[in-house]
C-alpha cells in the first residue's frame, strides 16, 4: 500500500559523456533529475542553453501552427478521440533524414498562407471598386470629366423618387440649355449625369445641393478611361490574381502532404526541449557534470548498471533520508488502477503517507453503484464505456474515469437487482403490471427507511476505515500511542455508542465503551498541553467533534436519494410514454420518450453518482487521513504527443 | 361570512392542498434550477467564446444546478402516488392530511430553490476557473456539489415524510 520507495541517484563523469548520459536516461524514461545546478552550495554552474531552448521553442511553435495549416488543406474526417501513432525508430531516422526538405515545405506552408491572405485582401478590394463601378458601365466617357470650357459635367446620385423627378422639372424649367441622364437606380439612389453651360454652373449647383445630390468620388486610377474600359482592366486582374490563389494554394496543397512527418518532426522537437531543460538542470565544472535524481528502487540497479556498462560516469545510489520528500509514483493492481485519477484530482499522495487508492476503489465501486442504482442503467453504462475503452481506444484520464464507471455500472446492475430496478419498472410498465423485474432484496421506495440504515452502516464502514488508514500511517511513522490515543478513542467511543442502540447487555457494555472512549479523548486528546486543566477543556472540545461524526454518517444518506431520484424518474418517464397505452400512436410514442426520456436521465444519475461518489471520497473519507501535497514522478522521458516510437 | 365560508370549503380541502403542495414543490425547485442553469450557463457562454474547445467541461459545470428541479419533479411525483391523483383514491383525503402533504413539500419548496441559485453561482465560477486551468474542473464539480448536499438533505426530508409521516 505504501507508494513505490525511490533511491536518490547521482552520477557524475566527464563531460564528453555528458550528452550520452542524457540521451541513455531519456531513452530509459526512469530518472527524474533534480535541479543541481540552480544550488549556491554545490560550486557547480548550470549548462547554459537558452539560445537551443529558445530555438526548439521556435520550432515547436513554428510546427504546431503548420500542423494545424496542413490538416485544414488536407482535411480527413477527424476521429472522436486522436490516438497516438505507432511508428518504427527507421521511420523516425527517415524523416529526420529529410529535415532539410521538410522544413522547405514548412516555409512554403508559412509563406503561402501569408501570400494567400495578402491575395485575397487584393481581390476584396477589386470586388468592392467593381461593384462601385458596374452601374456606370453605360457612360461613354470618363467619370472624372468635369467637362470642357463651356460645359461643366457632374456625375452621382439623387435619391430615388418625387425629388430627383422634381429636379428634372425644375432642370429643363429653368435651364433648357442643359442635358440630364439617368444611367441606373436602385431602391435608394438614382444614378444621374448633368451638363449644363459653365454660366448657369452656381445655379444649378445650388440646385443639386437641394435635392441631395451626391457626387461620385471616384479613385485616382479610374483617371482617363471610361468604365466599361476600367471594368475590363479590372477583371483582367482579378483573373490574374486569383490564378495566382490557385497556384499557390496548389503548392500548399503539395506541401501539405507532409503532415505525419511534420508530427514526427514536432515530437523530435518536444522530446529535444524535454531533454534541454533537464540538461539546465544538471550541474558542471569545466571538464566535468554532476547529475542527482530520484529513481524508482525496483529499476535502480538497472539504471546503474546501464549508465555504467555504457559511459565512463560514476553513479551512486542511496536511500531517502527521514523526512527527505521523493516524488511520489503509484503502483496499483489493474483493478484499482482507474480511480488513481480520483485521487489525483485532490491531491498526490505526499512521501510519509499511504498510497489511498486500495482503501478509494472497493468504496468507489460500491457507491457508485448504489446511487446510480438501476440494472438497466448499469448495462447500458457497461456497453457505452466498454465501447469507449475498447473500441475507440481512449487515453489518459479519460480512460481511467470510463474504467471506472466500467467496473462501477457492474455495482450498479447487482443494485438494481437487489431493489428491483431495471430502467425504473419498465417491466411493469410494459407488461400491464402482470410481471415484475426481480428484486431480491426490498424495495427502497417502500421501506426508505431501511434503506437509509443500509446507506449510512456503508457510511460507517468507510469512515471507519479512514480512521484506520490514519492509525496505520501513524504507526507507519513510528508513533503507534499517536494511533492508539487519537484513532483508537474514537472507534471504542463511536462503536460503544453504536452498542448503546442494541439494549441489553450489549448496551452496558456500550455504554461502559463510551465512557472509556469519551474519557480517554479528554484526557489524552490535547496532551501537548502541559496544564492539566488547559487540556481536559481542550479535549473537551475535542469531544464536541463527534458532532462531525454523526454528520459524516448522515453525509452518506444521499445514497438512498440518489438511488430514488434515479429510479423514481425512470419511473415517471415510463408513466409518460405509456400514457397513449399500447396502440399505434402509444407504441412509438412510448419508444421516443423512453429513448429520449431514459438517455437523459441516465446521464444525469451518472453524472450525479460520480460527483457524490467523489465528494463522499473527498471529505469524509481523505478527511479522516489523507494529506496530499506530494509530487508525482516525472521522469526524463520521451515526450510524444502525437507518435510513439515502438521498436 | 358566507363568502369566506364557501372559499375555504372550496380551497381548504384536502385534496387541494395537496396538489398544491405537489404543485409548489415542483414550481420552486424548478425556478430555482432555471435560475441556477441560467447563471452558469450565462458564465460559460462567456467563456466558450474564447475557448470553445472546453464545451464539454463547461457543459458538466452547468447541469449540476439542474438536478434541483429534478428533485421537486420526484416530489411532485410522490405526492401525486401516495395521495392517490394517479388512481383516483384522492378524494377520501382529509384537510388534515391534505395539510401535511403541504407542509411535507415545504422543504424542496424553498430549499431546492435557494440552494439551486447557490449551486449555480459556484458553477459560474467554478467555470470562470475552468477557462483559466482546464485540468481542475473536477475542483470546480466537487465545489459545487457541496452546495448540492443540503438539496439533498432537504428532498431526504421531504421524501421521508411524505413516504412514512402521512398514514393513508
């Protein structure tokens, strides 16, 4: 149960060996090496590497974004959850190989996407100038023509309607030397030219002014052609550009190709600035480096041996000394493996206590189970992360937490015999109450109250067994009175209690237990105090914390709502769907709303009985005894994020 | 007076008051949920539209103030069983008997919609927390499931009450 013992290793040897030895322990994957060089009393200097480490930050920056890039060009129906590739070393040194290429074909990735976008701010622009242009088209002459020197011209629009038919009237009224033209409208603004003799040019600029005229400002490359000339021009480069798209996003497309030598190249990367921070780390003279780590103690011979068989380094290796803090690596059988990521999610394990997931799994399991409560549920839940977990294969925390609801939905069906739930009463349900899915046990909707005694003795039994995880981690320590005065009290106090409820001789004796207990917890409780007086008060109030006891026991009646409220809402969609009864209009009706109804409801128990599942876990059980803070071990490894590298 | 007479006669029933105690205990549970979903729910949106790969992890977050409503509805649901609206007994209810479904339900009624509210403003930030570290939304769940634990208790007495309190 204890976390796996690390051994503190040091090498040391010449630096000709240094990148060797960093090399070995990366391909190991074993060491965690320890910051040596950033320590005023060692006399050692840290390798300096800012410019590699700022480079291959460049470079995995400069990847990632390519990457992304590629698959956009090239893209493949995305799986629900990626997987890492499995690849050869051969593959690995081919790609490495044709670096060079390669990293051509990023630049041309980089470079044509910036080419691409700069084209295509081109083209808007032409689209926008066309579109201003196109109602133009008819005029024969260039728009920015302000006429001779007898005639002036003006170009632009006057608002659709009563007021631009008003300024032709008033135009050919007061001015009948003049020429009006309208070339195109739409629901806003007439497109007009006017040319009238310079003489009456003020009048009639008056004119235009009143009846919200507009003039056409048009763009100095417009200058010296007529529009339909311009428009032409400009279609011509339009065409232009946009074969330029084309050839450049052909090049991409080309470059592109290289997507899973661009993730093999990206993990090259990360695994090389893994292996430049931990080289910071490592301490030197001129000609010689020390490296110190932990190691795990069943592969630390291996290591040693390794390292020495191969390099001309010396390694020692030693034990941790009392109340020297080692990362902390978990081992656990398979089954209790997935609720690692429970325990995780609060906090690891620090280096003077128990590894908790044991004591976590069995309860887990079991309560789990309980709340969500139903056969139907737990079978459904059973195939859905079966699926997950062998079917798509997922990974990492993921798969723990459908691991563990894999084991717990078995929990689940053994509940919903045991109380007769199977998607509520279903059976019931579709049977016209002429049969009834099994219940072995009772029914909890009938007898909650038995079912509250039920949940709260499994409440007992845990926080029980938290208690005794703390008195071992004491004794562990070395401090078995510790556990004695401050565990055992409180089980002889809280089972004397427990004994007072049965009567009889059994309740004197109780009786006599909780007395022993309650005692035992004023005296010897607060026993650093030296005042007598000082400490019986404060084991008094030390006392007074058997109220945390009883609410920790209550805590655990959420079992029985949780399980109800399951079950109960199975029921009411079963009463839903069977309102139509069991005709042609009731039967696909029942199917829709069991379908959608019971979906629904199993995501929500299941999300319900993961949440207070952990919270019971959390509070009253790590309560009791688990203090955390420790460091998981992160050894010097490969770190791969989209290949692994097998044979 | 009469008219007074004839009201309470009317409202002051068995029957009614027990159906209105169903009736209330589903309308506040499921006030409280709406305004608890909506509160995270509003955080989240928030959120997603600068990170919305973390749909799935705000999602979780923001049902958790929905179970309160899901537990007026099984109150609801009880009191329509055991006072018998489902199969037609409910007649033979007394005023008496129609008052403690009433008061049966007054828990979920009030507790179920503030602790809905409460829920859903810890959801809120523990999404807020989501957006910045990803890996600690179990954290964020955990919180606010401890706001849920006096939903819990109050549908237990609720629950009980109405299951074991009220002989019929």
């Amino acid at each position: 149960m204890p976390v796996v013992s690390m051994r503190r290793i040091t090498a040391a040897g010449p630096m000709s060996a240094h990148d060797g030895v960093l090399h070995a322990l990366q391909r190991l994957g074993a060491v965690q090496v320890e910051d040596l060089a950033s320590r005023s009393d060692t006399g050692l200097v840290p390798t300096r590497n800012d410019v590699a480490l700022r480079e291959v930050a460049g470079e995995i920056a400069r990847l990632s974004a390519v990457l992304e890039m590629a698959r956009k060009v090239r893209p493949r129906k995305k799986p629900m959850f990626t997987l890492k590739r499995r690849i050869a070393q051969t593959e690995v040194d081919a790609v490495e190989g044709r670096e060079r290429e390669l990293w051509a074909a990023v630049d041309t990735l980089e470079r044509d996407a910036e080419r691409i976008a700069a084209d295509k701010g081109r083209l808007a622009r032409l689209r926008a100038m066309g579109d201003l242009l196109r109602p133009w088209s008819d005029v024969a002459m260039d728009l920015t023509d302000e006429g001779t020197a007898r005639v002036r011209v003006w170009f632009g629009t006057l608002p659709c309607g009563d007021r631009c038919a008003e300024f032709e009237e008033q135009l050919a009224e007061h001015h009948p030397a003049s020429h009006f033209e309208v070339f195109s409208r739409d629901e806003e603004v007439e497109r007009i030219a006017v040319a009238v003799l310079r003489d009456e040019e003020e009048d009639v600029r008056n004119l235009l002014k009143r009846h919200g005229f507009a003039r056409l400002t048009v763009p100095v490359q417009g200058r010296g052609r007529t529009p339909a000339d311009w428009l032409a021009s400009l279609e011509e480069e339009r065409a232009a550009i946009s074969a330029g798209i084309e050839a450049l996003e052909a090049e991409r497309f080309e470059a592109a190709q290289w997507v899973q030598e661009f993730e093999i190249l990206l993990d090259g990367a990360t695994t090389r600035q893994e292996r430049l921070l931990a080289e910071a780390r490592v301490g030197r003279t001129g000609s010689v480096f020390v490296l110190s780590g932990w190691v795990p103690a069943p592969i630390s011979a291996t290591v040693e041996s390794a390292l020495q068989g191969s390099f001309p380094v010396a390694v020692e290796l030693r034990k941790p000394e009392p109340g020297e803090d080692f990362p902390i690596l978990l081992r656990n059988a398979r089954l209790v493996q997935p609720y690692e990521v429970i325990t995780r999610m609060f906090s690891t394990p620090n280096s003077s206590e128990i590894d908790p997931n044991p004591l976590v799994a069995p309860y887990f399991f079991l309560l789990f189970g309980m709340m969500l409560g139903d056969a139907g549920y737990g079978l459904l839940l059973a195939l859905g992360t079966a699926f997950l977990i062998w079917g798509v294969k997922v990974q990492g925390n993921m798969r723990q937490m459908c691991q563990f609801m894999f084991q717990g939905s078995f929990a689940a069906i053994v509940s919903g015999l045991l109380f007769g739930s199977f998607f509520g009463d279903i059976v019931s349900v579709l049977s016209g109450q002429k049969a009834a899915f099994p219940q072995l046990w009772f029914d909890p909707l009938k007898d909650p109250v038995r079912m509250m005694v039920v949940a709260m003795v499994i409440g007992v039994f845990h926080v029980f067994t938290g208690l005794a995880a703390k008195a071992y981690i004491l004794v562990l320590r070395g401090k078995p009175w510790d556990a004695v005065l401050d565990v055992g009290s409180w089980y002889v106090c809280l089972i004397g209690l427990g004994l007072i409820a049965v009567g009889g001789v059994i309740g004197m004796v109780g009786t006599g237990m909780a007395i022993l207990g309650s005692a035992t917890i004023i005296l010897f409780s607060a026993r650093d105090s030296k005042r007598f007086l000082v400490r019986c008060f404060k084991g008094l109030y030390n006392l007074y914390g058997i109220t945390g006891y009883f609410s920790d026991i209550l805590s655990y009646s959420r079992i029985l709502a949780l399980g109800l409220a399951g079950s109960v809402i199975a029921m009411v969609i079963n009463m839903m769907g069977s309102i139509a009864g069991f005709t042609w209009i009731g039967i696909p009706m029942f199917i829709l709303v069991a379908l959608a109804g019971h979906g629904l409801n199993l995501a929500l128990s299941t999300l319900g009985a993961y949440v207070h599942t952990s919270r019971l876990t959390y509070v009253e059980f790590f309560g009791k005894f688990f203090e955390g803070g420790g460091h998981a071990f992160e050894p010097l490894r490969q770190k791969r994020k989209h290949t692994d590298v097998v044979g | 007076m009469d008219f007074l007479t004839t009201l309470s006669t009317i409202f002051l029933n068995g029957p009614v008051l027990a159906f209105l105690g169903g009736s209330l205990a589903a309308v506040g549970s499921g006030w409280g949920s709406a305004k608890g979903v909506g509160i995270a729910g509003e955080a989240a949106a928030g959120v997603l539209s600068e990170k919305p790969e973390l749909f799935g992890k705000l999602l979780i977050l923001q049902a958790l103030p929905g179970t309160q409503g899901i537990y007026g509805l099984l109150t609801w649901f009880i009191v329509m069983v055991k006072a018998g609206f489902l199969d037609g007994t409910y007649t033979s209810l007394t005023t008496t008997q129609g008052l403690l479904f009433f008061a049966a339900c007054l828990p979920v009624m009030i507790v179920e919609y503030t602790s809905a509210i409460s829920q859903g403003r810890v959801a809120a930030n523990g999404i807020l927390m989501v957006a910045h570290k990803p890996d600690e939304q179990s954290k964020g769940i955990v919180l606010a499931a401890m706001v849920e634990t006096y939903a819990i208790l109050a549908l237990l007495a609720s629950m009980l009450m109405i299951l074991l309190g009220i002989h019929r």
